[in-house]
C-alpha cells in the first residue's frame, strides 16, 4: 500500500525567510504533484514532477523529485503572505490515474 | 469556459436519507474521480472512472455509489449505509494516460448531517 508523509504539517514562518516542505513515499513511483488549497476552496495545481531529478520552479516556489530517495521537496523562497496556504504532495500508483496524497502543510506567513 | 462544475455548494443531509452530488467537465477529460477530505486532512478516493459505464472503487467506497452513464458527468450518491458522510467533498478529471496526467478539481461540495 502506497503512503505519503508530509513534514512538517504546519508550518509559521516570517515574511522574507526561506524554507522547505518534505514529501516521503513508500513504494516506487515516477509521477508526484504539488497542489495548493485555499482555505475552504478547492485543490490548484502548482507542479507535476515526471523523472528523476526533475525540478520546477513558479515564482518562490520550486519543486524537485528524486525517485531513488523517494522523496519530493518544495522550496519557498523569501515567503510573502499571499503564499498562505495548505500545500499537499500526491503520488501515482500502480493503477492508472489514481493518487495518493499526503495530509498536507499548512503553511502561515507572518509580517 | 472549460472546468469542472459541483452542485450544491452545501448539502444537508437527514439520518437514513440518500444524496446525490453532482459533478459535470466540459474538459473532454475521459477520467473521473471523487475525493473525500475530512477537516485537517488529506484527501482519500472515493470512487473512480477511466471510461464511460465503467468505475472502480476508491480506498473509500464503502457507503457510497457512482454511474457514468456520460463522459461529462459523474454523479456520487452518498447512501445512508456511510454512517460519518459530513465532509467536503471534491471531484476531479484527467486525460489518462496524457503527458503529465494532472487531476483538475472542481469547486467542491461541503455536505453537512442535521
């Protein structure tokens, strides 16, 4: 059974510092994704990560994957308020389309 | 525009009474599916459909049943069998087997038990 680990699940931070979201998963896999969702809003899609050692950046954002750590990390850089949000990471399995997800950060900027 | 549309918004539910919620994409996706997301935590699938009159169950099926009877549209009907429905509710579409495959979701829907 596929699982995904998110660290940490919440997150303050200062508006101006750098930080990282962690994303573990249990079982090989070469498709990850990043969504953010807005308080009481739906799921906005931010990256999809396809191979090893792929790494997108949007903005203060960036993403990277590597497949052989099982791992998926997302940089925040010089964080602004307007990235306040919960950020969640979601595996590919095995059966087509499906996802498993993480339980998500909730990420605080501070002034 | 295209997107994915849920209705109602907020849907009340009595004890020992079935519900539907609708969910319709004009996106040509092929692929549908239905997430559950309790307060705090992850979304967990539900059911879901890579074809017209075809659906698998989810991690969470149990209580809860689908048709997809159109590519458009796949309705989930929450039955009085799923004892904890409050949740918000969210559907999604893909192209599956598409270059990246991404799930785009639909606005939600928060169903609340009185």
């Amino acid at each position: 059974e596929l699982k995904v680990e998110q660290n940490p699940l919440f997150l303050s931070m200062q508006e101006g510092k750098n930080y990282t979201i962690y994303c573990n998963y249990s079982t090989t896999s070469d498709r990850l994704y990043w969504y953010r969702q807005d308080p009481g809003k739906s799921l906005e899609s931010l990256f999809v990560l396809l191979s090893n050692g792929a790494v997108k950046q949007e903005g203060r954002l960036m993403a990277s994957l590597d497949t052989k750590a099982r791992l998926s990390t997302l940089h925040i850089t010089a964080a602004v308020h307007d990235l306040s949000a919960t950020y969640f990471c979601a595996v590919g399995g095995t059966s087509y389309g499906k996802l498993t997800f993480g339980q998500g950060t909730i990420l605080t900027v501070h002034p | 525009d295209g997107g994915i549309t849920q209705s109602p918004k907020y849907l009340f539910r009595k004890e020992g009474q079935n519900v539907t919620l609708s969910c319709e994409q004009n996106l040509n996706h092929d692929a549908m599916y239905w997430y559950r997301q309790d307060p705090g935590q992850g979304l967990r699938l539900i059911y879901y459909s890579q074809i017209v009159n075809d659906f698998q169950k989810g991690d969470i099926a149990e209580g809860y049943s689908v048709s997809r009877e159109k590519k458009e549209s796949f309705p989930l009907t929450v039955t009085s069998a799923q004892k904890n429905p409050t949740a918000f509710y969210l559907c999604a579409s893909s192209i599956p087997g598409g270059p990246q495959e991404t799930q785009y979701f639909g606005p939600g829907t928060r169903l609340l038990v009185l």
